[in-house]
C-alpha cells in the first residue's frame, strides 16, 4: 500500500511532508528541482523543516 501524504509544506524547493508507515508518523524531505536526488525520511517534523531550511541544492 502507498503512503498517503498528509500535511504537505513547501519550503523553498524541498517539500515537507507527513505519512503513517507500519503505524508510526514518519516525516519526509525531497527536493523537487531538476537533477537534484536531494530526498531523505525523519521522525521528526522539525527534523524534516531544518533540512529543507538548510538544504542547498547541487542543480
């Protein structure tokens, strides 16, 4: 079963987004610019936010 993204936030070019995965909340950070693999899983929403603040991206 896909996961079903909840709270969705835009930050920059990253998206933010929330989803349940075998009953826990996880959080997860991608990049959406071109040529960017920029994308990475938290257990923490603020955890997800810093990186998509900080995140410079290669493209």
């Amino acid at each position: 079963m896909t996961p079903r993204f909840r709270n969705v936030r835009r930050i920059g070019p990253v998206q933010v987004v929330s989803f349940l995965s075998r009953g826990r909340n996880r959080h997860l950070a991608a990049c959406t610019a071109p040529r960017c693999d920029f994308s990475a899983e938290y257990d923490s929403r603020a955890a997800a936010e810093l990186a998509a603040r900080t995140h410079r991206c290669s493209a």
